[in-house]
C-alpha cells in the first residue's frame, strides 16, 4: 500500500533516506541458480555514483554495494537478496535552513502535508539517492534477463534542448554525457557550462530500449508492458513524460501509416515500439522519457515557510546541472525491473508445459 | 499476476471478451454508505457508447449496466460491488477471415505467441469493449471522489493533427469531439471526414485534469500519484504516451522557468502539473495522453497469418475512425480509479487520527 | 485490501449476497488450453447444494453456474474467467425480524460495528451462500491441477462428537454424512434427528487431503503452503481450528517420535501431514478442520438490538443442522485453490529451465 | 509470490539466513509520527534471544537491532522502517556434515526439491533465526497498538503434555518456561531434563491472546481475522495447529452452547475466541498454537543423501529442546503483525469519515 514494491514476481522493495545510516533494496522471486557477487552489480552502481558524469555533484559516495542475504556459495537461491549501501559522505548540516522552508520543485511540502512530519535532510526519502537501489536491483534483475538474451541500454537522446542526431552506439562510452552523437555532446557541454555559470539547471530526454525480447511479455489490460514500463520511467523523480516507439507522434499519423506491416521475417517498422497490445511482439522495446530539470538551483526562488509566510530561497550546495545522464542508468535499471517480473510472470502462464516437461 | 485488476485500496479487476456472453467488472474496497444506483453509473457509460459521436462505429449497444452485489437499500455497503454489461450486437460470424491472420496493429499476433491460443473474435479480451468494465467503475470511483469534492474531466486536445488552440470548457458538450475550442471542433469534423473516405484513421491527444485534489494524495517511490497516473493511461489500448505538467516541454526549460514558485496563496504556475515527489500538492492534476490511430482501418496492409505465410489484409466493418472521443470518457474513467484508490491510501497513513477521534 | 480475493497466480475474487441478484466469482491467471465447460463445474457445484443432504436446509436453489468470459471455443483462454449463479429461492421477508437484532454467533454485530450499516437478509456477504463462488473456482482449479496430477478429496470424520473410526474411501459416497465408515454414518443420523428436535445444531471435524502433490509446492516463510492451507480453512465461516498432520497431537510427541524417518522409497510416518519447513515434499497432505454447529438455532438465545437493548431471538427458517456434509466440498475447494496457487508460484522458481526449453 | 512479505497495509519483509552476513525486516506502511527506538525493539528481541530460556540452546547471540531508515529524529516518518539484525556465533563448519544428507523434520529435502539448490548451514533460511526479523517487526506494531490501546500476550500452555491448570498472569515471568502456573513450571522442566538426557525434544501448546481490540477488525470472506491470524501462526516453522476460542471443542458443542449470549454489557461468554464472522467482536481473541517437538535431536534417525541412498543421522550441536517459550513471543509478534494490518486496513472502510473530518 505504501508504495515502497515494484513488481509481483520479480519484486524489489527499496529503503532507506538520502542522510540515514544506508540505502538499500530486498529483491525477493529471483530465482535460484544464478551466479551474482557484489562486484557484478557494483559495475551498474558505478555508472550511477556521484561524479560519475559531467553533469553531476562532486558528492563522493563510494556506493559499494553489500549482499547480505540470498546467495550460497556464489549463486542465488531464491530467497530474498538484501542489499545494503552505505551512506557516506552526508554534510547534513548544510540542510539546517530547508527545515522550515519549501524549496520549489521539490516534495517539501507535499510530504509535508501528507505525513504531518518530513526528514528535511537532502530531500530525506524524496532524494534522487534513493535509486541507487534501485540500480543494486536493477543490476540483479539485469543478470537474470541475460539468462534469457535480453539486454538493455539508455542513452541522452537531448539534453538542454540539443538533440543527437546520428545514433551512433558506440559513441555512448565516449563523452560524459552518454550521448550517441559526438557533435551533439559538444553542444551539451557548452551549454552545461553555460547555465551552470546562472547557477541554474537543465533537463533532457532519455532514450531506453531493450534487444531480444521474446514475444509474450506484459498482460493484458492493466498490467500492459507498456503501462508498467510507463510507471516505472514515471516513478522516477525527476520524470514527466513516457511515450512508447512513434508516442506522442503516434497521434498525428494516419492508421495505415503507424501500423507497423507484418513480414515474414519480421516487422518493416517499429511504431508500436515493441508492444502490441500490451504484450511483447518480438520487436525492440523503445522509450522515451522527459527528464525536468534539476529543481535544486541557486537562482533566488519564491517560496513560504511552514508558517505559511512568503519567503526566498537559494539552494546552493554540491547539486547536479542535470540528472542526465546519471538517471539514464536508472531508467535502464527501471526497464530491468519490469522486464524480469514480466518474464517470471510468463512462466505462469506456461506452467503447464513446464510441469509437463518434468 | 494476470494484470486484471487495477488499484491496491479501491481495487477494480475487469473481465469479458468482445463477443462473449458479457463484460463487466468487481469493484472491491469502496467504503460502506455511499449511494449507488444503476442510472447514476449509466450516465458515464453512455459517454462511452458506441454511437455516441461523431468519429464512431455505429455498432448499437445499449450497454446497460447491472449492479449484481454490494448494494443494499441504494447504499454501498463495503462489499464488493458487481458490475455486468451484456453483449448484444455482435455479429461474430464477421470475423472469420481474422482467425488465421493477424491484423497489424492489433494484439493479434502478440496474444497468439504468449497463450498458444486466442480468442480472434473481435480482438476477444483486447478488445476496447474491455473499456466498459473501467468505465462503469470508473463511475463508481467518481461518486467516492465526488464526496472528498475531488472533479475529474477530459477533452480533445487535438485530433488528426488539428490542435483546440482556445479551452472553453463549455464548448466541449457543444460538439461531436469532446472539444473545448468550437473552431477546431469543425476543422476535426472536416478532417475526420476526408480520412472515412479513404478508409483510413486518425489520432489524437485527450487532456485530463482533476480538480479539487487535496495536498498528499500518492505514495512516495513507486506509487508515486504521476507514475500510477502514467500507467493508468498506458493501460488504454490505444495510448503511446504520456505527460504530466509541462511534460515533454519540461525537458526543453532550466530549472528557474520551470520550478513553480510557492505564493502564499498557492501556487504561481503549474508546470509540475499538480505533483511535487509523487504526491498531491494541491495545484490541479493536468494530463495528457498521445492517443494512436484506430489500427482497423479498410487500406489494404501486408501481414502474416497463423503459418507465417504472407498475405494481405483489409479490415472492413464498423470501425470507429479514431478512438477520440470515445476514449476521452476511459481517461476520465481510470483518473478516477487512481484518485479514488490514493484516497483510501491516504487513509492509512492518518489512521492513528480516525482511531484517536473515535 | 478489503479480503475478497485469495491467491496471487491463481486468483480468486468472489462476489455477492445471501439475498442480491447473483452470487459469483473471478477467476484470474488460470493459464490457457484447459478445457473448460459449466458442466464440469457443475459436478461439483452440485455437491455443496441445499438439499445435497441429510443434515442441510429444505431451500431450493438449482445453482446453475453460468461462464461469462475466459473460454473460447471450449478452452480457457488466460483471460479471467468470470462465473455467476442466480440467486433464486430467496424469501428476503423472512428476515425482516432481524434488520434491528443481532443472532448470536453469526457476524451482525461485528459487521454493523465495522461498517455502520449491514445487509441483514440472510446474512448478506457472510452468509454461507458466498462459499457457492468459491465452489465454482475451486472447480476450475481441480482441472488445473488434474493436468499435474493431484486430486484432493475431503470427507467427515466427526459430527455431533460421533468419529468415524474405520476410513473406508468407498464409503464416503454411500451415505447422506459423508462418512467413511457407515456405522459412524448411522450413529450420526440418529445424533442429527435428535438434535433437529431440540431446534439446535451440532458441529464437527472434516479431514481433507491431497494425493499426488509434487515435492516444492508452498513457499517458505510466510506463505508456507501450511499457513495458506490454514488460511484458506479458517476463511471458511463456521472454521474454528486447522491441523496439518499429526497436528495437535504433534504437540505431546518427542521429537524422535514425530519425525518421519526418511526412507529410499518415501517417508515412514506422515506426521508432517506432508510438508517440511512449508514446503510440500512429495507425501499426501493431510488437514483437519473444526466445524463449528451452526449458529441458527430455534432455541431462544439472549441478544441485544441495535439499540443496545436486551432482547430475545429465535432464529427460525430453513437451517440445516450442521454445516457438515455441505462444508467439505468448500474445503475441498479451498484446498484446490491453495494448491493451484502454488503450483503455478512454483514455474516462476523454474522459470529459466522454461525459457531455456524453448 | 515468493511469499517473504506478510500483511497488505502494515507489511513487513524479511530477508536472511541462518549463517548469513546479517538477518532483517523491512516495515513498510507504518504511519507517521510514532516514537521509535532501537531500545524500545531490543526488549521485544531480548525474549526470544537464544539462552533466554531453560529449554533453550547456548548459542550466543547479542541480536541488536539496527534501525536504517523510516525514523527521523525519534519519530516514524511514513517511510519504509529497514531493520537488521547481524549474524555472529555462527559456527557454520558444524554443518559439513548436513551437505549432503536430509535432516528428517527439516525442510532440507523439500528445499533441495523446490529450488534444486540449498544452503545447508543451519537450515539457511528455513532457520528459526529468521523469526528475529519477525519479532523486531512485530515490535513495531507493538507500539502501533498501543496506540489505539490494543495489547497482545502470549504464554506456555502446555509442554511435553504437562498441561497449566491455573492460569495466573504473574506467574508467567517467574518461571523459565513463561508458564501461567508455577506448580506446572516445576513438571515441565523435570520433563525437559529428562528429554535432555535422551538427547530427544519436546513440543507443547501456545496461548496468544489480544485484549483491548475494538469491534470491527478483520476483512470478510477470504482475509478474516482468524483466518490472517491462522496463517501468521501456521507459518512459524515448528507450528502444527492452530484453534480460536473453543476451537476444536466446538466441533463437540451444540449451537445453543457453542453461541455466546450477547449482554447489554457484553458477552456472556468468549468461545468465538473474539471474531464473529472473521470481524472482531470486541471481545478478547484467543488463540491456541500447537508446537511440534523440534525436530533436531541427537537420536540417530533414518534419512537418505542426496544421491537417495540410505543413511543414518545423528543431529548434534547446540539445540533447544523446545521451541517453546521462545516460540512465544513470535507468536506475539504475529498476533501484532496482523492486528496492525487490520488496524490501518479498517482505517480505509472508515475513509470517508477521516477526510470529513479534516
């Protein structure tokens, strides 16, 4: 009910406070069998750590993942895996004068009135370090898919509106920005340097995909692949909109134009992005998400305190231009999660033929 | 696990094929004491009958809603509230020639490789005629809502490229599109018109909003009010995407134009589209939703059938040209099964103060 | 959250009051290719029917049950499968003497406490009618689970303190109590005509099992296929103990005693009623459950109205006198549910053996 | 589905095994603002400690808990509650010998069948030492009850078949057995000396009671209050049975026995054991919990390997002799986990009343 789970079969639990003793996830249907060691999903942490991108705090958190439960002898066993990040480097001090104001664009004051009650430090629960576990899950549910041929990927498809325009894979790897086109992550560069001398932000648009996907992942109606992978993009903070292959484009093409031909080899086009239905149909899984701006800015901000009174605000500090593209690993994490709890899910629905097959 | 049921507290699973006896659905968690009558939910249905406007299928059905259980004496009385809609004209025989090929754009082929089988007949369960369940419930979540003063309602924002560029939300039952902007309204009506002739389809994009919405409706992470918002919406048939506030444009601003700033009085702008972190602030919620074109259409497409042979196609019948207005009522609809379910939500979290004020 | 559901693969959501239109029940992730009909439910619908037996009510009710949705052409299809049956014989006037009294041992007080109002014909949702769902779905999980090979089975070992001392499986069928041994079976009619003099009822113990259950079902910690099976036994209204096995008795053994000796071909004793650490292991299950009389008796009883006032009730109508033989067919029916469940549970574990067979 | 989770509103997860890193829950759902320390959880663990008891093993372990998240300066924030408790006096060389072979009354085979892999150190997570994250939750909700004035309790009824006779509530804390009647106290440990010498084990009877719960807790049909409060108590790895009120004994009684007279004042009498129709009545529940002999003893039992040979086993090693009275206080524990879920569940039928309020 607290919304706190993701997932029915492959499920994953995430806890923990940006200034508490740690952060952590408890995965818990992973099936047996399946090697993981801290190292495996310390690679994923890693492209998520602080510092990691040219666009990000200089927070240093070593963010070394610890498995304390779920695995024997190298291999899962189909208990829960419980995961524990430390937190490290937390100057929660500096948080002394939000106690009693709202900073815009931030849950301050809709945590506020929902709980009666609000652990002010660095955004408490509400902060963006609350997905590093969910990244430490995402890496385990990464490794189970890989069992099946399936392998994700994010890249900054824009950011501070500079779009990519050649899709190049390999230039992902080769600029601080995640960025498929090197051109592209130039103009990103320069326009980063740009705000970040306003003390102001950037947000951006992620594209996540997925290779190998099977036919006959998501259910029907309300679980539709597409509807799950729509929350978990969406339950990202700093997300504010999710299409799926043609999207929001979708809506000016003519029905003979966006329906994707059906060959005997496959599919001439990937409007649908992969779903028909709501259920896999063997093509690309394609999404898009809209990344705001990081609302942490040192501009002057309107803004009232607890007391209800106008105030201004500046929120200096050690705080990213942009999540991008530390968050593109969080989508990819997030697709991670709802892929292997669809898989898992589609073995119900082949039971039969496994019991058959005993 | 199947993906039939929506919501955690206000919990709605539906159910029905096409062309089977019936569809319909259980509404389970509405709390005891709230008048329920059959005509009161038949007002929303007859919204979103075949029929009713001027984009859709002239296929008659009368969609009679029945309330089997969970009222007593006109009140709701806490247990699960029964609802069933027969099927009447349905001609099935017309879909013969869809048992061995699948139609692109459909479920078809996707159904057919996660169950082995599939109910061809009228895209059996992913039919949009699943939608009247969601639509009768959604009825019944709008007189919970109604009673917290919360008022959800949607509109045409553009069809077939054609964008209302004035919102009168009074011109919206003043034409056949669910338009707030009458000029658009005949621009549609032109556009919807030469595309019939072709045989061909058209999409949109529905904006819904929510008024009235108390601060701290939603759950932090996960269950986040935009995230289950985003997967509500997703979960409609026709649905590629979906924004929140400023959504996409949201990607495009620095934090400066786009974080609203915090008045005494409320808020300055909306760009956060009524959501900080997950939770109601207050602002109302603003959606919208990237509808695609009907994937029925009467052009001929290439596909496959059930051999893996290629073939042609041509889907004739009575199909609607564009989902909106029809679904424009199913938005409405799942708003109110997120809203509704975010409210008994909320009561958890206060439970201390109901059992204290006992 | 509101309890009407049971299961998480295979689910189950029932429907429906004493005295309402219907009574019913959804059926969700049953997977597909089961052949299906309303005849095969109907057998076993037919056992738990008024009038099935010796010791049960005169009300006449042909419980047809109808299939709404989930089969197509004879098969199920993955899709929920909704069912319904009419209620017919209902003479609501019958009850009007306790819409302001409360009948001991039935759930008026406690459900007028919970819910501030109550449907009291009948009982409304407590009445055992609701039990005619769950029948009906635990009639589509037996064709479940007669596809892996397991049968449950479920007869009286005591009524009215009359225990059935030899365990003849062919008895059961033979005689109106359900009773393996026909001399117990004759003492317990001459209890039952003894007891309907005096108006009042009489209580009992049902034994149920499963023969032919696969090591692995049940999963550990909480959801221990003991604790769901103990679960489902007690959610049974007139259910006030379970015992797996030896059960009590276990109790009072040394633990070399109640052990059961693992030996090459099986186990030598089946003190754990076939299940270690909430796992199946490959022997029967065996559960007892008491019943308790049935608390609608014609003797005067001391009560309170709603008023608070004392007051003195008979409660009179067509009662049977033991829930006892109809309950056991409901028992049956939950454990189906129980195992159908976990069976299904059981393919997400060997998930990957599934994808890598494909 | 992997069943680590118990409860829908208030919902604890754990995670761990015997010879892991560390043991642990999660709390999720637990309202804001209550007072939550370590210490205050550590009087909870400090009664199920090993060594607490005179039946109990010597094994040391300190069991502190850590409080990770979900409490901001002394109070709960509505934010997941991650506890952990870590694992230190594991000698786990002491298990070589189990590698290979099945300990009888062990989940070790049923393991090993369901995931076709094991962690055989100290029976991985099948191991009473996952209970320490259940009493840790369980203490939790404890503060949670106590809140709206509900107290749970739990004593030794019955051990190796010496049955109290007296029930006195101060004797409980005066006798190593937590038994209500000290002339029993003094029979049990003759019997569990006696048991020691045979290297053999004992199992025994659990009352749990609850005093102070208002009417209306519990969900009809399938989530009863006894029926959540038989799973709790069945899925304590040593429990067999489980009766409310009368129990068994009411299969015996006759309706007009067995129903409890309701006064103006109250009940006459309780043998409903505090729910009428799954719903709490308002008087006290009264639950019975059979213990079976643990099933570690150095009686040299029958068993096979791994490769289903024959073999005799000898379980050595530090073991209580019965899991009673520790046992107790994770019956205690469930009885708390379940009544807060229903506590903050009844909060949603009551919903409206709440938003009213406001």
């Amino acid at each position: 009910m607290s919304g706190n789970t993701f997932g029915k079969a492959f499920r994953v639990t995430t806890w923990g406070e940006s200034h508490g003793p740690a952060v952590g996830a408890v995965v818990d249907g992973c099936p047996p069998g399946i090697p993981l060691t801290e190292e495996a999903i310390q690679v994923m942490m890693d492209r998520r750590k602080p510092g990691s991108s040219a666009a990000s705090t200089t927070r240093k958190e070593e963010d070394l993942v610890h498995i304390l439960s779920g695995v024997f002898e190298g291999l899962t066993t189909g208990t829960p895996i419980s995961l524990m990040i430390k937190n490290k480097d937390a100057k929660s001090s500096s948080y002394d004068q939000f106690k009693n104001l709202f900073r815009p664009g931030h849950g301050d004051l809709s945590y506020q009135r929902k709980y009666g009650i609000r652990d002010y430090k660095g955004g408490g629960r509400a902060s963006a370090r609350e997905t590093a576990g969910r990244v430490a899950a995402g890496a385990v549910a990464g490794l189970l898919l890989e069992r099946v041929g399936i392998k994700t990927f994010a890249y900054t498809l824009e950011l501070g509106s500079v779009r990519a325009k050649n899709i190049d894979p390999e230039a992902v790897s080769k600029n601080p920005f995640a960025c498929p086109d090197m051109e592209a992550a130039e103009k990103m560069e320069a326009r980063v340097n740009e705000v970040r001398k306003d003390g102001d932000s950037l947000g951006g648009i992620v594209q996540v995909q997925a290779a190998g996907v099977p036919a006959g992942l998501g259910e029907p109606v309300f679980d539709k692949l597409d509807a799950q992978i729509a929350k978990a993009m969406m339950s990202i903070g700093a997300v504010k909109g999710v299409e799926i292959g043609a999207g929001f484009e979708a809506a000016r093409l003519t029905g003979s134009v966006n329906n994707d031909p059906i060959l005997e080899d496959g599919f001439e086009t990937n409007n649908a992005g992969g779903t028909l239905s709501g259920v896999s149909s063997g093509q690309d899984i394609v999404v898009r998400v809209a990344v705001k701006p990081i609302p942490s800015i040192s501009v002057p901000q309107q803004t009232i305190g607890l007391d209800g009174k106008a105030d201004t605000i500046q929120v200096g500090g050690r705080h990213d231009i942009s999540a991008i593209p530390r968050v593109n690993v969080v989508c990819e994490a997030m697709l991670n999660l709802v892929l292997a709890d669809f898989v898992l899910r589609q073995a119900q629905v082949r039971a039969l033929e496994l019991f058959a097959k005993q």
